[in-house]
C-alpha cells in the first residue's frame, strides 16, 4: 500500500495538476495506480472493467485537479473515494443492462448485489482512509492473522495501544453497512465521477 502523504504533498501535487504538469500526474498514477484498480476489481471482480475504471479515475483527476478538497480529507482518501464511486456505479450500469437483455434475475437480486457491492466498497475506503497506525494494526491482524500481542510487537507499541488501535479500527469499519460511500458525485463527463 502506498505510505501515507503529509498534506503539503496533497496541496502541491493538486497545484502541479492544475498547472497542466504532465509529470504530477505520472507521479499520482505511480503512487495510487495499484490502489485505484484493486479498488475496482474488488467491486466489479473484472481486470478490464477495473483497468477501464482506472483509466476513467486519473482521467477525471487530470481534467478537474481542483475537485479535491483537503478540507475533506487526503488525496489518497479522495482518489479511492472517487474509485469506489465510479466501481459501484460501473457495477449497477453493468447489471441493470444485463437484467434488461436476460430478465433473469428479479430487481430485488440486482439491489441486493449492488448494496454487496457497495458495502464491500465503503469498508475499502474506510481502511484506505484511516490514519496509517489504524490501518497497519488492521493489515497486521486481518491479513498475517496476528492477534493484538504480535500486532503489539511487530509495530513496536504497548499492547494496550496495538488493543486501541485494533478496536478503533474495527469500530470504524463496522460503520461500512450503516452509512452509504459519499455523498453526491462531482460533475464530471456524465460519469458517475
């Protein structure tokens, strides 16, 4: 995963980009390409839909740089949160075109996939937006199955810090199937951007 990035960072790439620099966005699709498409292919379980949807995303940040918002939280934050967006909305497209030429399937099936969907997405961003020390906790217990002692050592903290950590995360991720992803999509090209 890409480390963390100091706000000033944000505010001068967000610059770079609407000054025209061709190398900032190099530098943004180096740092986050991977992010964007396993956002993507989490939601839609396609390369080439998530390879579209990456294509789509750093086209929209490069024709609308002053669409992030710092008050609102990092830019590594706003490329996943303009990912999952563009993913869930790729997704209902993509169902509601198959439902109509097939009608297998009822409306309730497609909501119900959609709001998988949706939920799997909102828990990614949660994870890609928390504070790096919640997020490593998080990666350490859920992907290398420690329990909070090993988490403790591997990260160099107390154990009832790793407990904190671990507990905060936890409760800010249970909020992924009670709030929906964002609010409303930036214009943008009639996407779902």
């Amino acid at each position: 995963m890409a480390k963390d990035t100091p706000p000033r960072w944000d505010r001068r790439m967000q610059q770079r980009l609407a000054r025209g620099e061709a190398a900032a966005l190099g530098e943004l699709y180096d740092r986050f390409a991977s992010l964007v498409h396993s956002l993507a292919h989490r939601v839609l379980d396609d390369d080439d839909a998530a390879d579209q949807i990456t294509r789509e995303v750093f086209g929209y940040i490069w024709e609308n740089p002053d669409a992030y918002d710092p008050r609102q939280g990092n830019m590594r934050a706003w490329v996943a949160r303009l990912t999952q967006r563009q993913a869930v909305h790729r997704l209902r497209q993509t169902e509601v075109t198959a439902y109509a030429e097939t009608g297998l399937g009822s409306a309730e099936e497609l909501e119900q996939k959609v709001r998988r969907a949706s939920i799997a997405a909102r828990a990614d961003y949660i994870v890609t937006s928390m504070p790096a020390p919640l997020r490593a906790a998080l990666e350490l217990a859920y992907f290398q199955r420690r329990d909070y002692r090993q988490t403790a050592a591997d990260l160099g903290v107390t154990e009832d810090e790793a407990r904190r950590r671990l507990r905060l995360g936890l409760q800010l991720l249970s909020t992924a199937h009670t709030r929906p992803l964002g609010g409303t999509s930036p214009p943008g090209h009639g996407r779902a951007l």
